[in-house]
C-alpha cells in the first residue's frame, strides 16, 4: 500500500492498519489477537461457539478482516459493547475504553474523504475501529467488507448483527437500503 494524502488531513479506511495493529498488539503483549479476544472477552460472555480467525502464510491471525463468530455471538458482543462493556455485573472491558469508542471521531475529517460522496455518511466519523453516524440516536456500528455488521443503536437499547455477502465488496453497494432500514427499526422500537 502506497501513501496517500498527508497524515491527519482526511479520513481514509485501510484494512492493512487494521491488520498492522493486530500485529502491534502480539509484539507488545506476546499473544495473538485471536489469543488475547478468547480470553479476555470471547471467554466471558456467554459465547455458544468458538470463534477463529484466519491466518496468513507465516500463521498470524489476519486482525484486519478474518474473525470468524456465530451470528448470536457477534449479537451478545454489541450488546457488550452497548452496555458500556459490562455484563451480568462483570466489567470485561473498562467502561473507559467503550465510552472513548462510542464518543466518535472527527466529522470533519470525515467529510474530507472520499465517504463524502455517499449522503447516508453526512456526519458521520470512524474512531478506534468503529464507524459513527452522530444522528440523534448516537448510533455506531463495526462493518465488514460484505456487509457484515453490528450496529448499536443506544438511545433505542437496540443491537444489530447482521452478516453479508454482497457480491460488491465495499459496503456502499448495500448502505442505502440497510443504514435505513437499521433507523427504521430502531425508530419503531422507541415507540413500543
């Protein structure tokens, strides 16, 4: 991957810093990211299967894309994560770490990528791996390539996993209807 742009000028996704973090992380603490997930957080929430990562060719997990769950897993980490990292009464990630994610990132630099061109991502930011809409909900979501999704919408209590295989890689080719229809959803369950 070659430069692009000067650092801290716009926003621009880039799997392969995703997947250099993963890396980051083994050197500081000696463990994987799939090592380090099982047993601070895949251990500890109730998962009903194991999860896995795929690995490259020298057997590193790939951080920046191949973490493997079952739907409901992924669905009991959002609501891990909407709950300010606690469940039945266990804090399993600091309440710091998940309300510095929930805060968001920089609108502005946002709207200097190239995301700009998509109405449905009009204020919106990325922050420590998460996308952020700053609509009136404060809602958030992690995205995969295909579509595959959690998405917390706080203000309605609501979480959404949801998996994908859109044949366009890149999220926009299915954003217009989901990113609706997540709001939609969330706007009816305020009203029950």
């Amino acid at each position: 991957i070659k430069k692009q742009g000067q650092h801290g000028q716009a926003f621009a996704y880039k799997t392969a810093n995703t997947d250099a973090l993963g890396q980051v992380i083994h050197r500081v603490t000696g463990q994987s990211v799939a090592q380090l997930l099982s047993s601070r957080i895949w251990s500890k929430i109730g998962a009903e299967q194991d999860s896995y990562f795929q690995i490259d060719s020298t057997g590193a997990p790939f951080a920046g894309g191949g973490l493997n769950t079952g739907l409901r897993d992924l669905a009991r980490f959002g609501e891990l994560i909407r709950n300010d990292g606690e469940l039945n009464g266990q804090q399993i990630i600091a309440k710091a770490v998940v309300q510095e994610i929930k805060r968001g990132g920089d609108s502005k630099l946002f709207a200097k990528s190239s995301y700009n061109k998509y109405k449905q991502f009009n204020g919106w930011s990325y922050h420590n791996m998460w996308w952020h809409t700053h609509n009136n909900h404060s809602a958030f979501a992690a995205r995969g390539v295909y579509g595959q999704t959690i998405y917390i919408d706080p203000k309605a209590d609501m979480v959404i996993a949801r998996y994908a295989s859109h044949p366009r890689s890149g999220n926009v080719a299915n954003d217009p209807t989901s990113l609706p229809a997540y709001q939609a959803l969330a706007e009816y369950l305020l009203t029950l």
